[in-house]
C-alpha cells in the first residue's frame, strides 16, 4: 500500500526547484502579515481571525492542496513518463495511495507549520484560535489533496480546475450563494475549527459537524478509489 | 572519393524551381499576423473544440450578471445598476484572472515548449515586435473580455431607458477603468507566462502572482481599519493589482471602493496608484525584452 520509491520520486517532483519555491512563497507572506500584524497592532483577536482565516485557509491552504495535489501526478501523466512506473511490476492502488500520502504529508507540512506559527505570532493561541485554524488546515489538507489528485488523473487541466473550485466556487459563489457554502472543502473544515475555538469567536461555519465529517470523510474515500479506478484504465495519448 | 572531371556537356538541368515574385508584405503584416493569431488563440479560435470550452464558458459567467443586472433594473424599474460599470471587472475578478490565466501560457508559453521562437525571429519581425504584438493581443483579449459585458448592460441599460446621460457617462468611465484593468494584468500576466514552457505551471503562476497580493493586503488594509489610520488603508492599496486599479477608479472616475469601511482614496493616492501603475507596466514590458533577448531560449 506505501512504496519506497514512488514516494520518494514524488517527494522529489513536488520539492525539486522552482516548485519548492511557488510553495514556500504562500507561508512565507503569511508570517510575515503576521509579524506586520504583530508589530503595528499588537495582539487581536479579531485581525488574528481576519488573517488565518480570510488568507490562510481561504488562499494558502487551497492553493497550496492545488499545487502539491494535482503536482504529485498530473506532470507524469502529462509528460507520458507515468508509463515507465506503471510498467513496474506494483499495484496501480498502490502508486496512488503511496501519492495521496505524499501530498498530504507536503500540504500539511507548509499549511498547518506557517499557520499555527502565524498563529502564536498573532495572539499567543488566545481563544486557541491558532490551534483551531491549524486544525481546520490539516484537515482540509487532506480533503484537498485527494480531491486534487483525482483532478490530476482526470483531466490535462487539472491545475485549471482545481483553482476554478477554490477561487471561483469556495472564494466568489461561497461569498455570494450561501448554499455554495454548503458544498465546500474550507466550511467542513471550519466546522470543526468552531468546535476547538472558544465560544464566542469569529470562528463559524455554516455546516454542522457531523454533517462536515461525513462529508469529508466520503470527499477523500471516494476520490482516493476513483482515483484508483482511473488510472487502472489509464491509456497514455499523445496529443495537444 | 574523386572529383569529377568538367566535360563540355555538363549542364544543370532547370528542374523548374520558380522565384517568388508576388508582393512580399513585410514586417508590418508580420507583425499584424501574429496579434490576430494571438488574439484569436486567447479565445480558442482556429485551435480544437475543447479549447474554446473554458474561454467562452468563461465569458459567459462573465456576461451573465450584466444580463440579470439589466433584467433586473428594467422589471423593477429602478435607475441604478447593482454593479458600477467601473467596478464590474474588478468584483468579477476570479474569472478575470482565470481568463489571463488560459490566455497567457497559450500566448507565449507554447512557443517556448515547441521551440518556434526561432522561426518567428527567421522571420523579418524583431523581438520588440514579438513582444509588443503578443502584449497588444492579450491586451485586446482581456479589454474585449471585460468591455463586452459593460457593453451589453449598457445597451440592456438604454433599452430599458436607465436614462441616457447617466448611463453613458458610467459607461466611458467603466471603459476606462476596464483598459486600465486590461493593460496592467496582461503586462504581468504576460512576464509571467514567459518564464516558462510548460502550461501547466504557466497557469498556476499567473492565478497566485495575481491574486495573492490581493489576499495579502485585505487583512492589512483591515487591521489598519481597527487602528483607526484611515489614511493609510489607501496607501496599502498601492501593493496589489486589484486595489491599485480599485484606487484609479474610486479616485478619477467616480466609483466607490471595495475597501474597508468603504475608504475612499485621495487625489495624492489616486496619483501614487497611476504612477505604480504605469511603472509596473513599463517594468513588465522591459523585463520581457529582456527575457527575448537570447535567440536560442
């Protein structure tokens, strides 16, 4: 179910050179708000919530489940040199599975690390509004990366749509259709963020919680077994 | 190998290869030809049925809020558009984004990754002309993008008699607004697309350079509002795209700001966000000169 080598290889496609740059950029601007924050307005528990919320989870987190995501396997299949690892004599369960980990492990490493940090920088943990968000992002973290890498085993645009679902779905119709709200990856995760948060916090979500598990629970099985059913089918085209 | 001797009979033979005598159109249509390409391929144009999926699916989310907007103004029978026309593209602004972000890899990125760079400089065009021609395009592209639906509401607005004078004043002004959204995002879109030949991350790169400035400097413009220094919510609009274009339309052309608490700029700040403007833009335009200046690539 976990392969050495295809985690190491990923590993190495997602860290390697400049995309271990566009990932840093995102946590790297975050701490530095937070710093700002700190140093002009001193600790606030409102500005706390406006910064890990409004550009954490709803910015960093997707875009970084995008990147790491759809990164872990699209480039393969795009380039056609996927052919020389499922001519390997391994499950194609387990080449996805072992994928799935590795994405995870990179969105959590660089969403939930500058989150708490920003966090704790922000206000101390008061109200555990960093705790909350940290959760919410390792949550989501997971929710994203599966349904990224579906994306990627899906379509030769997985980048596009990707972002289309958390810039225009989660970001534009999430501000402007409440019921949009219902359907998106950051609201499962606030709701358990409200559970952790102190009462009386900014920290809300319009889902309930068992609700939100169900949902992300089935978000990330069922795209891990399309995912799986994908490329069990997959033929490599040449063409665009 | 022995060099054949010449003998008096030797002769090439005319195998009928003809000069090419017809009218040769020069740099200027080469140039010409490329911006219509360009211009065409930013929508999907003479490319297969599945990339026009995406711009057109695009534009048509776009267009659609003018459409109800007019529909709405017209049953109601108010006189005021829920949307400025100067504001339009900006509160549309993840579609916006989306589009550059099809268009501008499309542009320049594929004539990195199949190595025609060559070709187009055997070609009597320079890379100023390359450059300017691939600019121009995307330019028009995304000012066609955005000025399409201000027109549509527009004529819905006359159709439904907002009232003529008004209507065409916010129209103008919504048009400018427009170029001035047009021509910085494609300026940066463009630079940024360039850096590389794989599409894919062309996209990415464009979405986050674009947009994360602007998720950077809302929280900060926020907490400058809990301080109380007003003032200094407008100079923080100077560090993203969104707000300097937001600032340019709130100061000269009569709209309002999404900022918070609805701060509106100063004249001071409206000139600081012009001149930043006109600098990033020009800056964009040196570094890609700068990036076509090797040949080879």
């Amino acid at each position: 179910m976990y392969n050495e080598t295809v985690a190491r290889l990923t590993y190495r496609a997602l860290l390697g050179r400049r995309r271990a740059i566009l990932l840093s950029i995102l946590p790297g601007l975050l701490i530095l708000i937070a710093i700002a924050v700190r140093a002009i307005g001193g600790a606030d528990d409102r500005v706390t919530e406006e910064v890990l919320g409004g550009f954490g989870l709803a910015a960093m987190v997707p875009l970084i489940g995008v990147i790491a995501g759809t990164g872990a396997i699209a480039p393969e299949i795009d380039d056609g040199s996927i052919v020389y690892l499922l001519s390997k004599p391994l499950p194609r369960r387990t080449i996805i599975l072992t994928k799935l980990w590795v994405a995870i492990a990179v969105t959590m490493l660089f969403t939930t690390v500058p989150v708490l940090l920003a966090g704790m920088i922000m206000n101390g943990n008061s109200q555990q509004i960093a705790g909350a968000y940290t959760l919410a992002a390792a949550v989501a973290s997971i929710a994203y990366s599966a349904v990224f890498l579906l994306l990627g085993t899906v379509s030769r645009n997985a980048v596009v749509f990707g972002l289309i679902y958390s810039l225009i779905w989660e970001t534009l119709f999430g501000s402007i259709v409440s019921g949009a709200r219902t359907l998106s990856v950051q609201q499962w995760s606030l709701s358990l963020a409200e559970r952790v948060a102190a009462d009386g916090t900014g920290v809300t979500s319009d889902v309930a919680l068992p609700t939100a598990v169900i949902l992300l629970a089935a978000v990330t099985v069922a795209g891990t077994w399309y995912a799986i059913r994908r490329l069990t089918v997959l033929t490599v085209a040449a063409d665009d | 190998m022995t060099i054949p001797r010449q003998t008096a009979d030797a002769r090439i033979h005319d195998i009928g290869y003809r000069r090419y005598e017809g009218a040769r159109l020069g740099a200027r249509y080469a140039r010409y030809s490329l911006f219509v390409h360009s211009l065409r391929g930013a929508f999907g144009l003479g490319r297969p049925a599945r990339s026009k999926v995406l711009p057109w699916g695009l534009f048509a989310v776009m267009a659609l809020p003018a459409v109800i907007m007019v529909a709405v103004a017209s049953t109601t029978g108010t006189d005021e558009l829920l949307i400025d026309h100067t504001r339009y593209a900006l509160s549309m602004e993840p579609i916006v984004v989306l589009f550059l972000a099809m268009a501008a890899p499309q542009l320049v990125s594929l004539d990195l990754r199949y190595k025609t760079m060559p070709l187009y400089f055997s070609r009597p065009i320079t890379r100023a002309d390359y450059v300017t021609a691939k600019f121009a395009a995307l330019v028009g592209a995304l000012f066609l993008f955005t000025g399409l639906p201000l027109t549509i509401s527009y004529v819905g607005g006359l159709l439904a008699e907002l009232g003529f004078a008004d209507q065409t004043t916010g129209y103008l002004q919504g048009l400018v607004a427009t170029a001035v959204l047009s021509v910085l995002y494609a300026g940066i879109a463009l630079l940024v697309a360039s850096f590389t030949p794989r599409r894919g991350f062309g996209v990415a790169a464009v979405i986050a350079v674009l947009t994360i400035p602007g998720f950077a400097v809302y929280p900060l413009q926020a907490l400058m509002e809990t301080q109380d220094s007003e003032g200094a919510i407008g100079w923080f609009g100077l560090f993203s795209p969104a707000s300097l274009v937001d600032g340019i339309q709130a100061a000269f052309l009569g709209g309002t700001t999404g900022f918070p608490a609805g701060v509106q700029p100063t004249t001071l700040q409206g000139i600081a966000s012009l001149l930043a403007v006109a600098g990033l833009v020009a800056l964009c335009l040196a570094l890609l000169l700068r990036r076509y200046r090797k040949a080879g690539i």
